[in-house]
C-alpha cells in the first residue's frame, strides 16, 4: 500500500487535494500524512519513507514563517540533495500562482518530477493527479509481483563455514568484492566468474553457523536480495564407507532430512523410529550434466595433483546420489548404518542440504535451480578427524568452479 505526504498551507486547496485522493483511491487514512509547513514536512521525511508527495510550492518555514515559492524549491533540492531523508518516489507540485509556473517548473524538470498548474474550480490538475497516483500505484502493485522480476544474478554460492569452505570459493578468480545491505548483517562476497566471452555475476556468503535452519533462512536471503539463477552450496561432508572414499566429490541428487517421521513405541515396548522423508531431487538437465564428470579421470586427476597439502591415497572420483541431512554432527558408525538402512544408496551426510533445497524449491520468485558440492572429509565414525577438510573443501570449490564455466 503506497504512502503519500501532502505539504499544504492552504485550508480550501488542502480540503480539495484530501476529496480527490480519497475518492480516487482505496488507501487507509493512516497512509495519508498532511503537514501545512516546511518544518513540519522534514520532520516526517527524516522518519518515514513515502511514494508520493504533493508539494505546495508557496510555502512558509514554519507556522510563524511567510510563505514564499523561494521556500519550497530550497526544499525541493533538500529532499534530493540530503542523504539523511528517506528518497521519495515521486513529487508532484501544485501551485495556483500561475506566475510562478514558467520560472519554477524547470526546478521540478531537473528531478524528473512536475509541477501543475492548480486551478480550485478546474478539472485539469485533478485529472493529472489522478493519473500519476493510478500510475504509482500500479507500478508498486507490478514490483511486488515478484513472478514480474527477473534474474539479477547468474550465481549464488552459500557455504556452511567460513573456513575452510567459503575461504576456498573466494581462492577462486573472482575479482571479489566485500558487500553489505544496511538492514542486513550478513557480509556478501560479489564477483565476476570470467572465461572467455562467458561472464556470470556471483554473490557468495556463508551462514553464521551449520545446520538446516542456518543455510535455510541465508538461502531466504540472497533469494530475495540478489535473484540468482542458480544457488550452489560446495564444501565438506561424511561419507557412506564402501560407496565413497576420502576427497571423492558427492553431488546431491536427492537430499532429504534425516530426522523427519515419527517416534514409535514397538510391541515389545521399546522406542523406535519411524522414517517418513520427503525427498527433494536435483534438476534433471543439471543432473545430466553433471554425470559426464564421473568419467573425466584426467581431469579429476589433475585437479587432485593441484592440491600441495594433505591428501588421501584414493583417486579422486564424482559420486552423484542420495546425501542425507541431519541437524547434528555424527561421530557413530551405527547411527550411520541406521540412515543407510532407510535409503540403500545413500552415498554421504552432512547438516545442510535439505535447507537450501527446499528455500530454493519453496523461496520467492524467480527461483533459482540449486545444486550441492560436497567433497568426503571423514566417514561420520569415530576414527573422524580434520586431515581432509581443507583438501575436500578445495576440491569442492574447484569441481563447481570448473562445472559453471563449462556446464552453465
């Protein structure tokens, strides 16, 4: 619902601008602020943010103050010029001195705003003014539509640490930037992914903590700020032993949380757990493409002899299927058996997966695809250890790197 301010010293010409607006339109009285001088006028634009004014342009500073048109361009060039008042989206001035029309109208062209010739028994600025409200409206109505917005950014990469998983995404050529929202203490990364004549616009973050809610709610907010194509979370997670092995890359084709269903008390008496997943799947198209890694052994290779720190005997391989996510950090090698009893070609765990599927699949439009890199660093038992993190971390990073440049 769009807000409007009108600054007008005169009682009659006030009473006119309040019947055109509230015949016109269908806005709560609580929207409509009228003030009768300048002073009045700052005091509610330092506070709150409209979309519309209508600005008289005889005014007087203050209750006590003359009027003059002198005192409403100086006001007019406060309102663009001062970064403590609130922007306005649109200003439109009426005056009923016909005289001040042809020497201040340029004041209000400069701002790309207007000023209309006021005449109390005319219908002429009325309908003007009913346009541009019509007008105002409508466009606000078509910006919160959201299916009418389209893509800003190409990429989106959220990671569950900062190191070492985001601190590999920025390792990689993006000519980074440090950004921040006002409203909003998340640090984003924005770059530029270049190859050639392909150019992808990047943002890249990572969530205050691990877990489903964390990357949940960041994948909520670059969603809404940013409007990427495509949502990608690289970096670190638990392998299934005798699918994976240590550095393999795993590619989430179906993530679900592990801990959904119900808690069940057996015949015997005994408590038990009842599954009931609901899986969320990667895009095909995207899926397709990612299969052709899986016999790239030169490059695999290559990208494994690229790491100069502590890396596993195993060739480096690309895994694609089920990664279960679960909002706890597992150490148990039976409670590993247990989650692969429930989906026999699971092939890793990790804590964060699910969420950003299910934001991207559930978030605001446009949605983007989202796709998950996570290389193995241990095998959620209790020989897990660090050796592998920053290898696996890398080689996420590096996989999903090389996938948007020639894949994308």
């Amino acid at each position: 619902m769009i807000k409007i301010i009108v600054v007008e010293d005169n009682p009659s010409k006030k009473e006119k601008i309040k019947k055109l607006i509230e015949s016109s339109i269908d806005i709560p009285s609580s929207n409509i602020d009228y003030v009768e001088d300048i002073k009045s006028a700052k005091k509610l634009i330092y506070k709150k943010a409209y979309d519309f004014m209508i600005l008289d342009l005889v005014l007087p500073l203050d209750s006590e103050d003359e009027p003059s048109p002198e005192n409403g361009i100086s006001f007019l060039n406060d309102i663009h010029t001062s970064p403590q008042i609130k922007p306005i989206t649109h200003i439109v001035g009426l005056t009923e001195f016909s005289e001040h029309m042809d020497k201040f109208k340029v004041n209000f062209e400069t701002f790309v705003w207007q000023l209309i010739d006021y005449k109390a028994e005319e219908v002429d600025w009325q309908e003007k003014l009913k346009n541009l409200l019509f007008h105002l409206i409508k466009v606000r109505s078509e910006f919160l539509q959201r299916d009418n917005l389209d893509y800003d950014y190409d990429i989106a990469i959220i990671t569950a640490l900062q190191d070492p998983e985001l601190t590999q995404v920025l390792a990689l050529e993006g000519n980074w930037e440090e950004y921040k929202f006002g409203n909003d203490a998340t640090q984003y990364h924005k770059g530029v992914f270049k190859n050639g004549e392909k150019n992808f616009k990047v943002v890249a973050t990572s969530a205050p903590q691990m877990g489903m809610v964390a990357s949940s709610t960041l994948c909520m907010k670059i969603i809404h700020n940013f409007r990427p194509r495509y949502i990608f979370m690289p970096g670190i997670a638990a392998g299934v032993k005798g699918e994976v092995d240590f550095g393999d890359i795993l590619i989430a084709d179906q993530t679900y949380d592990g801990t959904s269903g119900k808690v069940i008390t057996t015949d015997n008496g005994t408590k038990s757990f009842s599954p009931n997943p609901t899986p969320l799947s990667l895009d095909s198209d995207l899926k397709e493409k990612v299969r052709t890694y899986e016999t790239k052994k030169r490059y695999l290779f290559e990208l494994k002899d690229k790491w100069q720190g502590n890396k596993p005997s195993t060739d480096l391989k690309v895994k694609v299927g089920p990664v279960v996510s679960v909002p706890y950090v597992i150490q148990n090698e039976e409670e590993l058996i247990n989650l692969k009893d429930h989906q026999r070609k699971l092939i890793g765990l990790e804590m964060e997966i699910f969420g950003l599927f299910y934001s991207a699949n559930n978030g605001f439009n446009p949605k983007p695809k989202a796709m998950a890199i996570k290389s193995v660093c241990d095998f959620g038992d209790k020989e897990k250890a660090d050796n592998f993190q920053k290898y696996a971390a890398f080689t996420s990073a590096q996989f999903m790197y090389d996938f948007i440049m020639n894949e994308l």
